[in-house]
C-alpha cells in the first residue's frame, strides 16, 4: 500500500480552520459594528433633533428679527412726522408770542392814552365845566344881556359870533374827549378780545406741541427698547448658531463612525417665551409674592414634572424648604428647579433631555398638590412667566 500523501491530508485541514477563523473574525466585527452602529443611534436621533430644534428656533428668530426691523422703520418714520410737527408747533408759538407782545404793547399804548386823556380832562373840566355851567344855566337870556351890554352896535354882531363859537369850541372839544374816550375804549375791548384769543390760541399750541414732544419721545424710547431686543435677537441667535455648528459637526463624527465625544447642548436663553410649563395647571403662586423667587403650578399628585430644557442634573435631593428638588444645569449659570416632589425620577450627573421626567407632583407646604417651579438666569432668579411658552 502506499502510504497516505502528506499534502493530501494536511493541506484540507489547514484550509478549514483559516475558513472558520475567518468567518469567526468577520462575525465578530459584524457584530461589533453592529453594537457601534446600535449605540450611535440614540446619539445620532437625539443630534438630530437637537440640530432641528437649533434650526427652527434660528428661524423663529430670524423673523422676530425682520418683525423689530419692521417695527422700528415704523417708529422712525413716526417719529420724523412728529419731530416736523414739534418744530412747526415751536414756529407757531414763536409767531403767537410775537403778535402776543404786540398786542400788548398796543393794549398798553392805548391804556395809556386813555390815562393821559382822562388826566387832561380832569384837568380841564374846572374851568370847562364853569364857563358851561355860565353859559348855559341862563340860556339864551345870557347871550341877550351880553349882547346889550356891548357898547357898540356895530358889534354886536362881533359878540355874538365869539359868543356862539366859544360855545361851540366848549361843546366841540367835549365831544372830542368823549369821542377819543370812547374810541380808545372800543380799541382797549379789542385789544383785550385779541389778547384772549391768542392766550387761547397759544394754549392749543402749547398743548399740542407737548403732546407731539410726548409722542416723539414714546417712539424714541421704543426704538431704543427694540433696538435693545434687537442686539439681543442677534447675541442669542449667534449662541445658537455656535451650538447648531457644534451639532453638525457631531452628526458628521457619528456618520463617520466616529463617536462623538461629547455632544453640544442648546442654551437656555434663546429660547424665552418658548420655553414648555414642567407640568399641566394653573399658577398658584407668582414670582415675587411673599418674597418668592419662583412659582406655585396647581397639579395633580401623582403627575409627571417634566424638564423645561436639556441640562445636567446638578442636585436631585431633599433640601430645606422645597421637600424633594431637582436642580437642572442647562450651562452658563442658567437653572431650573422642580420643587415639592413625591418621588425624584433622576439621579446626581445624569443627563436629562427636554420634556423627561425629573419626579412627580407631590404636596405642597400648604397641602395641596402643587409643584415649585423657579428659573435662574445668569445666576438670579427670573419670573418663570416671562420664559415658558403663553397658553
């Protein structure tokens, strides 16, 4: 017989077991990429929708942006019509106070006039007031008896025409006085007529042109609060924008099969007035009453208190004053508490993605079901309402 061939033998069986280690090395490196790709996954979603949200608070920003814009060319142009009708206003008065101090140096010309007149009366009216009384309290028989007593005939005639011209003159400049008297007094009753109505007139004047001033300055103080929120828009929107560009290059690490090392969490401060109520109900207690620094949520026991915002749990304890706590780390000195809880539902480090559960509703210090909630901006307490979304 001959004897069994070496490679016949041998070179099959060397040729199975670098098949199977083969196939055992492949497997096994499915099966690790598989667990890669499977614990991507949260990470990739949770990215993702970090990344949109990002975006359509970008968005929502981007319009109250156009919105303020808009708003502000409005106020400017408000404001210009009102700063033209101001300085039309300022014209007007200058105008009403110069015919103002005219007419009152007429009215005060005229008064005058009527002083010196009424002085030169009195003056006059002694010896006026005899030869009258002289003349007239005997009538025509005093012409008579100074017509008989004039020596010559030839002139009488020449007596009596001084006599009737004396009279005359005396009753002539009697109605003169009266006349100039009475002149001066209709020109005074008008003056004084005008003078009123200028009075009056400037007082319209004046209140318009305070009014417009007041405008103008409302609208001034509203372009420089818009132009305070403006500037705020775009601080926040450029924190945003950072974030979101952190998130994107995330999504390219984990796409890469790269994982990420840590992933970008959103800040808090964009998102004011949008932010979502820990729990369902009424407010109980406000901001500020009896020296709070949060607010009382009227709830049922039992029900879930939901984070308001991705963040890092900071404390999850029994602490002095609010039964069970949950402290909220969302970065920047920006926290959220969740206080008078039944139970707590997360513990010290761990990572809490908007809308999870942080406990329950539990009693309040007054008894009833209830959950304290308080946000600190920067480090100090904000009124809570001036953060989570209207309803």
């Amino acid at each position: 017989m001959y004897p069994p061939r070496a490679d016949t033998r041998v070179g099959p069986h060397i040729s199975s077991r670098t098949c199977l280690l083969a196939g055992s090395t492949v497997s096994a490196l499915i099966v690790v990429g598989a667990a890669v790709l499977a614990g991507q996954q949260p990470d990739r979603a949770r990215t993702e929708a970090l990344a949109r949200r990002a975006g359509e608070r970008l968005q929502a920003l981007q319009r109250e942006a156009e919105r303020l814009a808009s708003e502000e060319r409005t106020l400017l142009n408000d404001l210009r019509k009102f700063e033209i009708e101001r300085q039309l206003k300022d014209e007007e008065l200058k105008q009403l106070d110069a015919d103002a101090a005219k007419v009152t140096a007429e009215l005060t010309a005229t008064t005058e006039r009527m002083e010196a007149l009424r002085a030169s009366e009195a003056a006059e009216r002694p010896e006026l007031s005899s030869r009258l009384v002289e003349i007239y309290k005997l009538g025509r028989a005093r012409y008579l008896r100074l017509l008989l007593s004039t020596p010559d005939i030839k002139r009488i005639g020449q007596a009596s025409r001084t006599v009737a011209a004396m009279a005359k003159l005396d009753r002539d400049r009697v109605a003169s006085h009266q006349r100039t008297l009475d002149a001066l007094k209709a020109t005074r009753a008008t003056l004084e007529e005008r003078q009123k109505a200028l009075t009056g007139v400037r007082a319209a004047a004046e209140k318009a042109r305070v009014a417009a001033q007041r405008a103008a300055q409302a609208r001034s103080d509203l372009v420089r609060d818009i132009d305070r929120r403006r500037d705020l828009n775009a601080q926040l929107a450029g924190e945003l924008q950072t974030a979101q560009q952190k998130l994107q290059v995330a999504l390219r690490d984990i796409a890469s099969g790269v994982p990420p090392a840590e992933i970008a969490a959103l800040p808090l401060k964009p998102f004011r007035g949008v932010v979502e109520w820990p729990v369902r109900g009424e407010v109980r207690q406000r901001f500020g009453w009896g020296n709070s620094k949060g607010i009382e949520i009227a709830a049922t026991e039992g029900a879930d208190a939901t984070a308001v915002h991705d963040g890092v749990v900071a404390f999850a304890g029994t602490f002095s004053g609010f039964g069970n706590l949950v402290i909220l780390d969302h970065g920047s000195q920006t926290f959220s508490l969740y206080g008078d809880l039944l139970e707590i539902a997360v513990k010290k480090g761990a990572h809490v993605d908007r809308g999870q559960p942080v406990g329950s509703v539990g009693p309040t210090r007054s008894g009833a079901a209830g959950l304290y909630f308080e946000l600190r901006i920067d480090g100090q307490p904000v009124d809570p309402l001036q953060w989570l979304k209207r309803r």
